[in-house]
C-alpha cells in the first residue's frame, strides 16, 4: 500500500485547562469525520490531535488548583484523550502533547532556523496581554470598562500591562510575501468571508511579534545557545511559537529529509476555529516562509457552536459536556447534526428540539425505515438474497444514477471541507428513493408482477448500498451496520485506533453493484426514533 497519496490533517491542540465542551467536539468529529472519508477513498491518511500546554494560562489554573502546570496538564489531557476515545470515537493517529520531548526539539530547531534567517532579535515588550487568548493587544485594541478594569476589544477578555524583555520575531518584514501567498493561493484558508477579514488586516500593517517571555517559566526553553549571546535572563517560548510547531513535530520535524517528513509535509489541512484565524493564517506561514519550510495546503476555519442561540460560558451555566449529548442522541446522530445543521465555516446553533428534528425526519424516516421497510421485504419474500433484478426502467435508472452521482458530489463537497454539502445531497437522493419506493409500492408488486417487486427492492438496496458506504465517514458505527446488514464485504484502511473503526468498506467499491444471491439480514433498528 506503499503508493497510496498521503494526507496529513491536524485539529487546533486544545489548551488542558479544564474539560472538553461541545465546540471541541465539533472540532474533533469534523476533522475525523475529513480523515475517515480520506483513508476510505484511498488515502493514507496521518491525523493529528491533542493539546497545548504551556503558557501563562495553565501555569495559572494549575497555581489556583494547587498543582504544578504539568499536572494539571496531564489530568486534563488525560480526560481530553478519554472523550476522543471513548465519547466520540476520534480516529487519530497520535495525540501530541506540547510537552512531549520530540516536540522542544522540533521548537527549538525552528526558532534555530528563524534565527540563522536573522528574523529574531532582542528588545523590550511593553504593552498589553490577555492570559486568558495568551495574545497581546495594541493600546487601541483595548478598551476600560465600567469596572474600571481593562479589556480586548475584540475577545473581550481581561488584559494585563506587561515589561519585559523579549525576543521579537520580524512579521513587519513577511507582509507583502503574505499578501502574495494570499493572492496566488486563494485557496489557502476557508471560507472566504474569514479569510478576508485575515486579508484586510495583513493589508493594514503587520509589527514585529514578541516571541519569547521572561516572567514565567511554564514553556519551551530559549537556550542560550539559541540566542545572540545577548541576554542574561532565561527566555521561555511565547506559547504561540510552539503550539504552531506541533504540526511540525507531528511530521518528525526536524528530521527534514526523513521519509516520514518528506511524505507529510507539508499538511494537506488544518482545521481550526474563528478565534484563532490570524495565528494559522499569519503567524504560522510566516514563521515557516522564515525557516525555509514549505506552507501548508490549507487552513480551514471552522466556526463556533452556540447554545440556542448564546455563547457558551461556565458563567452563564450552558456548557454542554460531549457525553451529555452521546449518551441522550447516540454518538452518530451527534456526528450527523453537527456537521449537517448548518454549514461548515459558519456558526452554528443548537437546541434540543434540533437535535430531536434531524434525527427523527432524517436518520429514523428518512434512512432508517426505508431501510427497514426494503430489507425486511427482501429477508420475507426473497429467500433471504439480493433479488435478481428484471429489465431496469427509466425510473429505476433515475434514481440509480443519482445515487451513483453522489461519490464525485461527495468528493467534491469534501475537499473543500463542504461536509453539510455532501449530507444535504445524500439525504435529496434519499428522499428520492423513498418517493420512488412508495410510487414503486412492491409490497402491490407482490401480488400482482414479482418480477417487478425484486427489480424494485433490488434498485433500493443498491441505493441504500452507495448512501451507506458515503456516510461511513460521518457515521461509523450506523453505516457498518447497514453495510453488515446489506451484506457487503468489508475492506479498507480502518485507521489508527478505536472499536467503531471496525469493518470499512473502502469507497473503491462504490461502482461495482449488489450480487444477486448474496445473503443480506435484516437489520436491527438502526436508527430508532428519539421519543
Ligand atoms: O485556541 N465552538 O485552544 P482552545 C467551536 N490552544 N469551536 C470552538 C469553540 C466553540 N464554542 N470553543 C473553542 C486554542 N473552539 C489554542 C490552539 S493550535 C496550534 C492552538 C475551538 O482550547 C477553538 O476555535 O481555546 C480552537 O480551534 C479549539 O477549539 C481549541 O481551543
């Protein structure tokens, strides 16, 4: 399988501050549900996750927790990793810790490479920082409230007056290479409307960026080695620097001419949200441009999940736990919502009522009784086999070809991270299928043309066949079971871990047809109603 075409996708490293909410979530399934549809079409496919530990932000959560940063960071990734494999089936390939030693040296090595490019220098910070977005604010990019007190305009968080000496990284000097980047690959970051707002703020100017800190410790070592000989005090990296790094360090940076770099690098995609566009999308190209490293294909900037309607906050007490939600809906009917309410790049709300909608109109009717309906019918009246089809008509041609335009839809829909696209398409064609079953009416065939009531369950199947072999991706363990069901042989690039992985049909398959004679069974209900 040597010659399969790589693909390396990474999600935002997520700060062990405290327990995973339903926006990452979001986040992890979209990324696996990218990375399941790309091994199932044949690509080999290297999926990074995990978190970022360093920075002001944990050191101080773990100060008021009484436990040492590291601590912290373990107990929370620890818990962080769980809900990737035990709540929501996330099939990465490593879960990266930014403490992980292979990851200071990939820091290390890159500050190294931005240095001998002369991009790094020693001066003075002095100006304002918000712990809470570990970012720094201009003077005008903050605001003092009625308490008195000083915050972000844009993130409105609380920010602090901050002196220190520190090492600058030279952005001033990266803004026309950016804005070329920008113009010669618009396909660099997703979707439009978000990749402008990084566009015009590029346009407006960039200043040098501080890179290093001094008044804490709780981060990647500058060692002296890596400086100019200039400084007496100890230098930590800017938490930024390395987070970037990790998707480096997931290649095996900075082993460059290695193989398992060669074939990753550069990342077929990152996937991100909104608040952390300007990081991936200035900081991260130029910091690589600096070390003579290729950019990556594509940052996809995803939005936020909201509440009915509001901003999930602890203060508000509206932050929903993933397993809440699993263990009400059920794992695939949270992975299909999420990704087919509303559309990627945008934000997006829920409610309960939402949430009950998609999966009664959608996955039970929809999806779940027409294949009930025809399997059982096939099971009863068919000796148990895929029906050996009659003459096809015009209508059972129709219907057969618009299932079969589904893959390269899907494909399509995919590449450009589109996932509610390939969703709204499969679920048109399954409404199709089930006008056509109900025009068909094979349960009349039965007594008066059952040559014509095997032609019909026949064509219904072979579309329940293509659908289910499309939404393997977005729902493992429910299309598995139809596939199962359908009896279609299994085969393809399972992935790294976890049980819901078992029993991929590689999307190779997707042209051949049923065989008649094939034994199916008859489903257990796959997709019950929410009552
Ligand atoms: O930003 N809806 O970490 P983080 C959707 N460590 N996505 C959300 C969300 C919501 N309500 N809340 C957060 C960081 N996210 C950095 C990243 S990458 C080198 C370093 C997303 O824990 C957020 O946009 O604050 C980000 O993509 C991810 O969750 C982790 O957020």
């Amino acid at each position: 399988m040597a010659s399969r075409p790589s693909y390396y996708l990474t999600t935002a490293i997520t700060y062990p501050n405290g327990e995973p909410h339903i926006g990452h979530a979001y986040e992890y399934i979209s990324a696996d549900v990218m990375a399941r549809f790309k091994r199932l079409d044949g690509f080999d496919v290297r999926f990074l996750t995990g978190t970022d530990e360093h920075g002001q932000k944990v050191q101080q959560t773990a100060e008021r927790e009484g436990l040492t940063p590291y601590e912290l960071a373990t107990r929370n990734a620890q818990a962080i990793k769980r809900v990737d494999d035990e709540v929501l089936g996330i099939s990465y390939d490593r879960f990266i810790r930014t403490t992980d030693k292979d990851h200071y040296r990939a820091s290390q090595s890159i500050w190294q490479r931005m240095l001998d490019a002369g991009d790094i220098y020693l001066d003075k910070y002095s100006g304002w920082y918000s712990v809470r977005d570990e970012r720094f604010f201009a003077d005008d990019e903050t605001e003092v409230r009625e308490d008195g007190a000083r915050y972000a305009v844009e993130t409105g968080t609380p920010v602090t007056w901050t002196e220190e000496e520190s090492y600058f990284f030279r952005l001033s000097a990266y803004q026309e290479k950016l804005l070329e980047l920008y113009r010669t690959q618009p396909e660099f970051a997703a979707p439009a409307s978000r990749f402008n707002e990084v566009i015009r703020f590029v346009e407006g100017g960039l200043e040098d960026l501080s890179i290093s800190r001094t008044t804490f410790d709780w981060g990647v070592p500058v060692p002296k080695e890596l400086t100019a000989g200039d400084t007496d005090l100890n230098h930590v990296m800017y938490v930024w620097v390395d987070a970037l790094t990790n998707y480096l360090t997931g290649a095996g940076f900075p082993e460059t001419d290695s193989e398992e770099f060669t074939k990753r690098w550069p990342a077929d995609l990152h996937i991100i949200g909104k608040d952390i566009s300007r990081f991936h999308c200035i900081f991260w190209p130029a910091f690589l441009m600096s070390a003579g490293l290729e950019l990556p294909k594509r940052v996809m900037i995803h939005g936020f999940l909201h509440n009915a309607g509001e901003k999930m906050s602890k203060s508000v007490g509206n932050v929903v736990a993933p397993a809440a939600w699993t263990e009400t809906y059920g794992l695939d009917t949270v992975r299909f919502f999420l990704l087919r309410e509303f559309p990627y790049g945008q934000d997006g709300s829920y409610t309960h009522e939402a949430v009950v909608g998609r999966k009664n109109s959608d996955l039970a009717n929809n999806l779940g009784n027409l294949a009930q309906r025809s399997l059982s019918m096939i099971v009863k009246n068919c000796e148990g086999a895929i029906p050996e089809p009659g003459e096809l008509h015009p209508e059972d041609n129709k219907i057969l070809e618009q299932a079969e335009s589904l893959l390269s839809i899907s494909r399509d829909a995919y590449q450009g991270q589109q996932f509610h696209r390939a969703l709204e398409r499969t679920w048109y064609v399954l409404g199709e299928a089930n006008a056509y079953f109900a025009d068909q009416a094979p349960w009349k065939l039965k007594k008066t043309d059952e040559t014509r009531m095997r032609t019909v369950l026949y064509v219904t199947a072979e579309v329940l066949r293509k659908v289910s072999l499309l939404i393997q991706a977005v729902m493992p363990t429910s299309a598995t079971k139809l596939l199962d069901a359908l009896g279609v042989e299994a085969g393809g690039d399972a992935g790294a871990t976890n049980a819901s992985n078992t029993g991929p049909r590689s999307l190779a398959a997707f042209g051949d047809s049923l065989t008649p004679g094939s034994p199916i069974s008859k489903p257990e209900p796959i997709f019950p109603r929410h009552e």
